[in-house]
C-alpha cells in the first residue's frame, strides 16, 4: 500500500514538472517569435 501511494505521488509530482517545463518552453518559443 505505502509503494503504491509513493509511486502515484512521484508520478504526479512527474507530470506538474513536465507540465510546467512545456508550458513554459512553449511561452518562450512564442515570444523568441
């Protein structure tokens, strides 16, 4: 049960990071433009 809690914790932590690295990747290549 705790494996299974600190998998889903680290998995969604994973997204929020990527989500925010694309979204800001994404405001950077829109105003380099």
């Amino acid at each position: 049960m705790k494996f299974l809690v600190v998998a889903t914790v680290l998995v969604l932590s994973f997204i929020a990071v990527a989500n925010a690295s694309y979204w800001r990747y994404a405001h950077s290549g829109n105003s380099g433009k």
